[in-house]
C-alpha cells in the first residue's frame, strides 16, 4: 500500500513539472513570437514612412494621381468583358448541368468532356488556341470575340458543377411530392428545385465569379487594353513599376471587393430562405 502511494504521490509530482514547464516554455514563446511581430511591424511602419510618406520617397504620387483616368477607363473595360463572359458563363453552366442532371444520353458524355477540358487548361492556354490557333484553319476571331469566348468556355464548366452540387442537393421525396400534387416537370423544376438549388450553390457561384474577374488579367496577351496591358504598358514606357502595380492591384481591390461584401450579404439572406430538406 505504501509503494502504491509513493508511486502515484511521484508521478502526480512528475505531471506538475511536466505542466510547469509547458507553460513555462509556451510564455517564452510567446514572447519571442511578440517580440519577432512588434520587430516586423516596426520596421515595415519604418519602411513605409521613410519611402512612402518622406519627401523625397521613390513613390511618385503626382505620376499615378495623373493616371488614375487611364486606370478607371481600363477598369471599366476590364469590368464589361468580365460581366458578359460571367453571364455567358452561368447561361452555359445551366444548360451543361441540367443535361448532367436529367442524364441526357451522349449530351452528357459531351457536357463531362468539356468539363474536363476546360477545368484542366489554363485560361492563357484557351486564348492562345483562339487567337493563334483557329486563324491556321482558316477561322478569325477579333481580340473582344476571344476574350468572351474563352472566358465563357472556362466560366461554363465552373458553373456547370456549381450547379450540378445544388441540382443534387435537393430530396427526391420533395420532387415526389411535387408531382403528386399535379405539377409538373417544368413547374416542378422552376418552383421547388431551381430557387433551393441556386441557394446552395451560390457560395460556388460567387467564388467563380470573383475567380473569373481574376481571370482577365490574361486578356492582355491578346491585345485587349485592360488593367493589367495598361500596367505593363506603364511599366515599359515610364519604368514606373511600383506605382503601376500599387495602381493594378488597388484597382483590382475596388473591383471584387463590393462584389464580395454584395455577394455575401446576399448569400446569408438566401441561405435563410430556402433550406432544402
């Protein structure tokens, strides 16, 4: 009985130290972790004052106040080929993902072809093959035409599985009962399964979207004037890289992230609406 309290008094005495030693050991590390942060941060504050806010600093403020127009107007053009490849996109991945759904014969071996394709090759790739491949066997396509295109065809497959994850997300039995209270297929689709599919997968959505937009920073190797032909445009006429990119990449920022405070804000509200069972 004695050996039997001295073994339990020792390993309760083990386990303190043991604990001890932890916390002793998580404090020092949390301070080196505070000490390596405040050092980081200090010396970026330092950096950005010295360059950025001093007389005197290698940004030139005045240079991309004077450009902010050209910016604006690349901007917007960016913003048009991006809404109509995106809308050509949700069109395309409907129709791909209710062929997939109802398991249309041959149309669907098709529609999971191109998914394939399209999901497993760059956008750049797709452009390329547009713009320089389709003129050798004799088809033409302006600069605007395959940038629509090719965002479509890339768009299109995202969509498509977007879709298709709400499309299966919705009970038989509701369909079932649907049907045995008369409606039919198209209402049946239309009413019960369309507005609780689209609510499951508009989170997917609105990642592709936003995916997408990202996406035309490519446009510009076909001659499309959009953010990013006018940054490197800038970079190679002025060598202002710096103020060209600081310039893109808030220009990007202005862009997608109403888009993505709008598209969540709507997403928690129809999340709220419509819960299929």
């Amino acid at each position: 009985m004695t050996w039997e309290i001295l073994i339990m008094q020792t390993t309760q005495c083990v386990l303190v130290v043991t604990w001890k030693c932890h916390l002793f050991a998580y404090k020092i590390l949390a301070c080196a972790l505070e000490l390596i942060v405040m050092n980081f941060f200090g010396r970026l504050a330092s950096l950005f004052y010295c360059n950025f806010l001093v007389k005197g600093g290698y940004m030139d403020f005045n240079f991309m106040i004077e450009h902010i127009p050209e910016y604006v107007e690349a901007g917007v053009l960016t913003m048009g080929y991006g809404f109509l490849g995106i809308l050509l996109s949700i069109i395309l991945g409907i129709i791909v993902a209710l062929v997939v759904y109802y398991n249309i014969p041959i149309l669907k071996e098709i529609s999971s072809i191109y998914i394939e394709l399209s999901r497993n090759t760059p956008l750049l790739v797709q452009l390329f093959l547009l713009y320089f491949g389709l003129p050798k066997l004799g088809i033409v396509l302006s600069s605007s035409a395959c940038a629509i295109f090719g965002l479509t065809f890339l768009g299109g497959s995202y969509m498509a599985e977007s879709f298709r994850a709400g499309l299966e997300s919705i009970g038989k039995s509701q369909i079932e009962s649907a049907q045995s209270l008369g409606l039919k297929d198209l209402e049946v689709m239309r009413y019960i399964v369309l507005p609780q599919a689209v609510a499951v997968s508009f989170s997917g959505i609105l990642a592709n979207i936003i995916f997408l937009i990202k996406e035309t920073s490519v446009f510009s190797v076909v001659a499309i004037a959009d953010l990013m032909y006018l940054a490197k445009d800038i970079i190679g006429i002025y060598y202002k890289t710096d103020e060209a990119l600081l310039m893109l990449v808030i220009s990007y920022l202005i862009i997608l992230l109403p888009i993505s405070i709008i598209g969540g804000a709507i997403e928690r509200r129809i999340s709220h609406a419509w819960l299929p069972i």
